[in-house]
C-alpha cells in the first residue's frame, strides 16, 4: 500500500483488480477545499488510457511489476519463447501479449519483459531495429506519385515503407513503436 502523495511516473497501480500503470499524475490544492492528485493512468493489459482523480493522502494498492531483460528464443507456435539472461530460465509469452512486437523479433534479440505474479504483462522492444531488407520492388527515378515511398519486406515479415532507393539485401533502421523507416543502418 502506498499513499497518492508516493505516486510517481511508471508507478503500476492495482486498482478494482485491474493493473494501471500512472503516466502523469499533478498534485492540485485549490484556494478552497482539500487538496486532491489528477491522474492519467493506462491499463497494462489492454492499453486503456483514463483520467481518474484522488484526494490527497488515500491509500492506493501498488503492483510489483518485474521488469528484466531477456532474450527471444523462437516462436513455438502461437507463443513466444524468451530466456532471462541472469538465470537462464525460459518463460513462454502467449501470442497475444507479445502483440505487435513480434513484427520486429528476431532470435537472439533482448528485450524487457514484464512479469506480475509469474504472468507476463507485456513485451518492451528497443525503439529501434537494423533489419534486412528481403523483398522491395525497384525504384523507378521520377516515380513520386506515392510521395516517394515504396512498401517492403523485411527478414521478420514485416512490411515497411521505405525510400525508393532502398533494394533487396539492404540493412535499415526501424522505429519499433510506429514501424517507420528511420535510415540505412
């Protein structure tokens, strides 16, 4: 148990059986009245963003979340396979909690993975990943009617929009958190 007055960012709540993790939060004391803290918090499962208001000093039930780096092992079918690098035990992640991320996994890569109670909350890729190219049409020079951009595939099967200078076998850097080309690695 911890007090609104201990809030802090990252902080992860457990609150109506739900984990909600606290992404700002503002002490406000008005000219009159009791002081109160304003929160934003964002369910940890789903994603969920809510504003929700405390008054000052109420106790609110705090979650150990246990963040560590591990490393991506293979996919075993719907679910993914990570071992901790410090104890070297293997923990399987469901497909869906792994999400979007799977899109920029390659074996071998360290993540964060979040545990709460033994269950796996969510995968934290780098912001950033060097893939290779596999598969991307030829850049016609003079072709900007798509704004300069073409589709291509990279070694996890992800498609990403690149340059039209770009082609097959290049290794370039994407953004994890919006799949976009950020340059040549």
């Amino acid at each position: 148990m911890a007090s609104t007055n201990d809030l802090k960012n990252g902080l992860v709540l457990n609150l109506d059986g739900d984990l909600w993790t606290v992404v700002e939060f503002q002490h406000v004391k008005p000219g009159k009245g009791g002081a109160f803290v304003r929160t934003t918090l964002k369910n940890v499962l789903s994603g969920k963003v809510v504003d929700r208001t405390f008054n000052a000093g109420t106790k609110v039930d705090t979650a150990t979340v246990d963040k560590r780096t591990m490393q991506y092992l293979y996919a075993d079918g719907e679910d993914f396979v990570f071992m901790d690098l410090d104890t070297y035990d293997q923990i399987t992640v469901p497909g869906g909690t792994v999400g979007e991320a799977s899109k920029f996994l390659l074996p071998e890569a360290e993540v964060i993975v979040a545990t709460h109670e033994g269950a796996a909350l969510y995968v934290e890729l780098p912001t950033s990943v060097i893939l290779e190219v596999t598969y991307t049409e030829p850049g016609l020079q003079g072709d900007r009617s798509t704004g300069g951009t073409k589709p291509a595939t990279v070694e996890t099967g992800a498609t990403v929009n690149v340059p039209l200078f770009i082609s097959n076998g290049e290794k370039i850097k994407v953004d994890t958190r919006d799949s976009r080309y950020l340059g040549r690695a």
